[in-house]
C-alpha cells in the first residue's frame, strides 16, 4: 500500500545466527571477528627499577606462558633506557628454547636516544603460537657509537610464569637469572585469542586489530538473544528494539563500555554509540558512530 506523509516506519528487528567464541549471556553487545583483534593478557611484567646493559654480543631473554586460548602474538612491548646513547636497531624475536632457532623476528629501526617503553608490532595476522606453551622472548640491541642500552627490569620476580637470562656471546651459552636483573624483565605480550568469524563480547577498551583498527567496536553487531556456552550457536538481533536489560535510563543514549560485554551511560575509551533506551529494560539499536 502507498506510505502516507509523516507516517512512522518501524523496522523489522534481524537477527544472525554464528558460533560463539566464548560462553555468552543474553544481552551481552558483541562483536563478530576478524581473528586479529588483541589485548593485553596475563604474560606481562612492569617493574622498571633496574637497568640490564645490552650490546651487539649481550643479549637477554625472558621467558613467558601464552594463555589457555591464544592463537597468535600481535605486539610485544619493552623498556629501553638509552639515554646513554642511540640505539641503532633493536630486535626482538621468539625462540622455543633459548638456543634455538627464531621462531619470528622483528626489527624496530632508527635512534631512540630517551628511556621509556617501546612496542614491536607483529605484520598483519601475527606470529601463530600455541596456546599454554612457554616461549623465550629473545632481545638483542645494536647500539651506535659503541654506546650500550638498557633493558628495564627489576631484582624481585614480579611474573610467576617466567624466568630471564642472559647470554655474553651472542647467545651461544646463557645463564639464569642474571646477576643485575634478577628478577623479569620489563614486558608486555599482547596476544589474540579470538577466531575469525565467530561471535564475542565487544568493548571500547583500547585493544585493536592490526587490519582494522578498534575492530573491538567497529565490529559491533548487536545483543545476544539467549545464554549460550562457547562453540554453540547464538542469536543476535541486529536491528529493531531489544527487551531484555535491565536498568536503562529512559531517551539516554548508551555506549560500549571498557567492561566487555557491557554498555553505559558515557562512552569507554573508543566512543561508540550503540542505541536509545525505550524502557529500563529495552534498548532501539542505532550503531551510529
């Protein structure tokens, strides 16, 4: 029939059916996968209060434990004090054993000629680990001018899943722990867990996706329509009014939280608007920003 002027359309609500990645409950807001998204997870350690002397033939490793569902490591993160002088290349790479082969490399070029923390990012699609598997995060630093660099760390072990050592010939022979560093070196794993295509809880924390950045929130779809475990299939509406939350501010708009799965009255770190409270309890969809 003809649409009268000034009538209200009210979409139909749509909804997609798609594995579950992870045990979800309804109204949680989700996200479909690209398989790159990563965050920071349990292998880390940020005690910076002692400096361990690098060169071309003293390298350092430390050792750290993926976790139960990681596929693939993203970006890894180190502290460098150089103010002693310009580093001219810094590599840092996998290894299963301390004297093995690289497993993955990669190389952060240029001077960096002040302390604080640097990041290595992986290439697109990241370096594919197992999961629950020790690895040894091997550093080697190539200093100009004969200057050394120091790699932060502290005296006391601040991460239960790892140990660090030390090599004075290039990693021919190395030793455990250290007689500075005693402790772990500085070190962030940022790991992804996640399977492309299937179905998780979304965030506004600032975790990305190499291939497409704050994937966390650009991948939102909607809510989850009924509570299910991980690998079974969920329905999530997409479009229309969804009943089923609770607490909701009435004509407030609401956005992904830091809180994965969760939605608030102020946006998270990345802003994204996910709909308008109609109810305490139902919210219209409207993924707009």
């Amino acid at each position: 029939m003809a649409i009268q002027t000034g009538q209200n359309i009210v979409p139909a609500d749509f909804s997609l059916s798609a594995l579950a990645g992870e045990a979800l409950t309804a109204g949680d807001a989700v996200m479909v996968s690209d398989g790159n998204e990563f965050s920071l997870l349990n292998a880390q350690s940020t005690t910076n209060t002692i400096n361990r002397t690098t060169t071309g033939t003293i390298w350092n490793y430390q050792t750290f434990l993926t976790s139960a569902n990681t596929n693939k490591i993203q970006r890894i993160a180190l502290y460098f004090d150089a103010i002693a002088g310009n580093v001219g290349s810094m590599t840092v790479s996998i290894r299963a054993t301390a004297g093995g082969a690289d497993l993955f490399t990669a190389i952060v070029g240029g001077d960096a000629n002040s302390t604080g923390e640097r990041t290595f990012d992986m290439p697109i699609g990241g370096w594919a680990v197992s999961p629950n598997t020790t690895y040894f995060l091997i550093i080697r630093t190539i200093s100009r001018d004969g200057f050394s660099v120091g790699i932060a760390g502290g005296t006391v072990s601040s991460y239960a899943n790892g140990v660090s050592g030390r090599s004075l010939d290039s990693g021919v022979t190395w030793s455990t722990p250290d007689a500075t560093i005693t402790g772990d070196i500085y070190f962030k794993i940022f790991e992804t867990t996640n399977i492309a295509g299937r179905i998780y809880k979304t965030s506004a924390n600032s975790a990305v996706s190499l291939s497409s950045l704050q994937s966390w929130t650009k991948n939102f779809l909607g809510f989850v329509q009924a509570t299910v475990v991980s690998g079974v299939t969920a329905s999530v509406q997409l479009t229309g009014q969804f009943i089923g939350l609770t607490g909701l501010t009435i004509g407030r708009d609401y956005f992904l939280s830091n809180t994965a799965g969760a939605i608030g009255l102020t946006a998270g770190t990345v802003s994204k608007k996910i709909g308008i409270a109609l109810s305490a309890t139902s919210i219209l969809i409207k993924s707009d920003n």
